[in-house]
C-alpha cells in the first residue's frame, strides 16, 4: 500500500492488500458522492449554512461526549456503572459516526479534516466547553449524563418529524438508545450527594442550556422557519427543563439551578460554544 493511499498504517498487519484497500473504500469514503451531494441539493439554498453548523455542532457533541464517557470505563464507582460508561461512550461515538458522513455534501465541508485520515481525533471540535477536560469525578460525570447529553436528545427530539430525511432517520432511531442513559443518569442523580451534585451539574448548566442558542438564533431558528425542527430555541430550552425538573425536584435543586441566568455575552454563534 503507497504511502498516499487511504487507511495508510492502519492495516500493517494485513496481508491481503487488495482486499484491504476495498474495505477502505467501501467503509471510509474520501470523495463526496454524488449521493451526498443530491440529498443536501434538496435543501433549500438559504438552510442549508444552519442545517451544516447543527450537524456538524451534533457531531462533535457526540463525538467529545463519547471520548468522555469511555475515560471511566475503568473508573467507575461500581462495575455496574462502568459497563454502563462503555455502552454510553459507544452509542455516543456510533451516534457521531453517523452524523459525520452528512457533512461530505456540503461546500463548508471542503476544510474539515476526513475522519479516515490520520490525526482526525486531534482535530478542533465545537462541542460544548464543559467537554473541553475530562471529567474530574464521577458527580461529573452524572451531570453530563443527565444536562448535556438530555440537550442533545432533546435537539433530536424537534426533529423525529424533520421532512429532511437524514436527520429525522437518525434522530428517530437515537432517541430509541438515549432512553437508557436517560435511567442512568436519573438514577445516580437519586444517589449522589446533593451538594456534589449540585456543583457538578451547575458547571455544564450554562453550556447545555445555552447551545440551542439566543431567542434570535441563526442556526436553530431559521430552521425551525423552515419547518426542518419542530420547535424554536426558546422552547427547546423550555422542554429541557420540563424534562431535568421532576429529578432535580427530588433533590431540592430546580431552585438553585432553574434560576441561574445564562451568560448570553460569552455566547459565540459561529462556533456554537461558549466562550471561556
């Protein structure tokens, strides 16, 4: 195999190269096929700038939330929960995986870096600055469980009835998986001290509840215009609350927590983050 060729390093162990090289072409595309091209074509010329910022903002949440996730599966306070850890991290990085395919079609797309390539993993994300370290404690990692990893099924949620059919086919069949880290994270909210919790859950509020952007949004809002999701910022935020309330309730946390005002000038639209 010559050094240009893709999946290059990563098969040394193989002897069958022809066999190989029609693995890598068939499991990791490099080129946009025509396929990619025609579903985003589909999209109206105006949606189509938001509809790569969310994918691709899914993406990495996803994605970072994985790598996160697999850090404790040997780190765990008991091996129950950390056999859970590895099933969440990889429904989370198999959730990423599918998501990042849909870029290819897009003009915007031509300056990421392929996820065949090497040295992918160590590209810049825009996943939420709560993902940006490792998680200190397992109360962290409980709190991501149940507010970041909940903002982003309940983003999913908006678009089970998307009339764009890659993001309603894989928002329906996620929402099926995210159930269960749903128990798991509501179960250890029930167990862990409050004051731990209530720290840990306090540092991912703000990126989690600020992700689906301002009332003005340029990415969620115009298309919920548009009919590809269902709700607006405003009421995403509004569901993800509903949804957190009843558990937090249980602690006696929604004060303290369904209070806090976000911090709307750290909020940076471009890359869907905020600021430090």
């Amino acid at each position: 195999m010559s050094k240009s060729s893709p999946g290059a390093g990563l098969f040394e162990t193989a002897t069958d190269q022809e066999a190989v090289q029609r693995a890598v072409a068939a499991a990791a595309p490099t080129t946009v096929e025509r396929a990619d091209l025609t579903v985003v074509q589909a999209l109206a010329a105006e949606v189509r700038p938001p509809m790569f910022a969310l994918l691709s903002s899914l993406a990495d949440n996803k994605y970072v939330l994985g790598r996160r996730y697999a850090e404790w599966c040997t780190g765990a306070p008991m091996l129950e929960s950390a056999v859970a850890a590895a099933a969440m991290a990889q429904d989370e990085l198999g959730h990423a995986r599918s998501f990042y395919p849909l870029l290819r079609g897009f003009p915007a797309a031509r300056d990421l870096v392929p996820m065949e390539e090497k040295a992918w993993q160590q590209r810049t994300t825009s996943a939420m600055r709560c993902l940006d370290e490792s998680f200190k404690s397992w109360p962290d990692f409980v709190a991501a469980n149940l507010v970041v990893d909940s903002a982003l099924t309940t983003l999913l949620a908006s678009a089970v009835e998307s009339p764009y059919e890659p993001l309603r086919q894989r928002a329906r069949k996620i929402q099926q998986e995210e159930s269960a880290h749903w128990v798991h994270a509501a179960g250890w909210t029930r167990r862990l001290p409050a004051s731990a919790l209530l720290e840990a859950i306090a540092r991912v509020w703000d990126d989690a509840f600020a992700w689906f952007g301002a009332a003005d949004e340029p990415v969620l809002l115009p298309l919920h215009s548009a009919g590809l999701l269902a709700d607006t910022p405003d009421r995403l935020r509004h569901h993800l609350s509903a949804r957190l309330k009843p558990v937090l309730a249980e602690r006696s946390l929604t004060e303290p927590l369904l209070a806090r005002e976000l911090p709307w000038p750290k909020w940076d639209p471009t890359t869907r983050r905020l600021r430090a």
